[in-house]
C-alpha cells in the first residue's frame, strides 16, 4: 500500500516536468502485451498527442509504479534490456539477430490538467518503438579546425 501510495507521488511530481522533454518516437509497440491490471486505453487518454503514435494502458494512478514494475519484468523476459530514461520514462534495447538494435521505450503520465489528482485518477503507460538502429555508433564531433601558422590560439 505505502509502495503504490509512494509510486503515485513519484509520477506526480515528475510527469510534468518529464512531458516538455519527449525524445524520438517511431510507433506503436506492437509485441507488449495486456498484463493483469491494465486495461487498454487506445487513445492514450487524449493525452501527450501519444494516440496513435504509442500502445497505451490505463490502471488506478496508485497502481501505475508496481504495473510499470510488471511490464519492465515481463519486457527483460523477452530480452530488452533496460538502458536508461529518467524518473518516469525507460528506454529499452534489444539486439538484432542481424546486428544493430531495436529500441523502445515506456512512459508513464496523468493528466496534469486536473487541480486535484488522486490515487484513484487513471495513470497511463505509452509504449512506442525508437526509430533507426539505436546502437549505431554516433557521428564524431568536428575538431576544431588547427590555427593558421603565425596566428596565436584563442
């Protein structure tokens, strides 16, 4: 009880400030399934323009931590490794069997519109894959062009 009540104020505090930072989303994550708990929310509760783009459940807003706990579990089981985010978002990498990896990532969020949010108020968790091949070696940043002969360095 304490854990979910805990769980809850966590999302809350950090939904707002995480929603002005969204990183690259491909689509929908078509292979999460619907685990105990979750209902399917198809349209994302209208929120985050997420309908659409993400596979998004719903459950009680107290509930949202120990499910987002369950679908990490049940994502490692089918071999995606957690490989970051922040207070309420977890990217996710799988290798590809022919090099290169896939990624994807899960967001929980609430509507922040509402004055009072309780316990009760639904919470919701988006899945949507990563475009490209998210373990690609990133380009190199330019050096610094070397200073003409005679010149003194700034």
């Amino acid at each position: 009880m304490i854990r979910n009540l805990l769980a809850a104020t966590a999302v809350l505090m950090i939904a707002t400030a995480a929603q002005a930072q969204e990183p690259a989303r491909g689509g929908p994550a078509t292979d999460v399934p619907l685990l105990p708990g979750a209902r399917l929310a198809a349209d994302c509760g209208n929120l985050l323009s997420l309908s659409g783009s993400a596979f998004c459940v719903t459950a009680p807003l107290g509930e949202i931590g120990a499910l987002a706990d369950a679908y990490i579990a049940d994502l490692e089981t089918r071999l995606w490794l957690a490989a970051g985010g922040d207070d309420n978002r977890v990217v996710f990498v799988k290798r590809r069997d022919g090099g290169g990896c896939d990624g994807l990532q899960m967001q929980a969020f609430y509507d922040t519109s509402k004055a009072d949010v309780t316990a009760t108020d639904p919470g919701y968790l988006a899945f949507a894959t990563i475009p490209g091949d998210i373990c690609a070696a990133q380009p190199a940043s330019p050096a610094a062009p070397p200073a003409a002969a005679g010149t003194v360095p700034q």
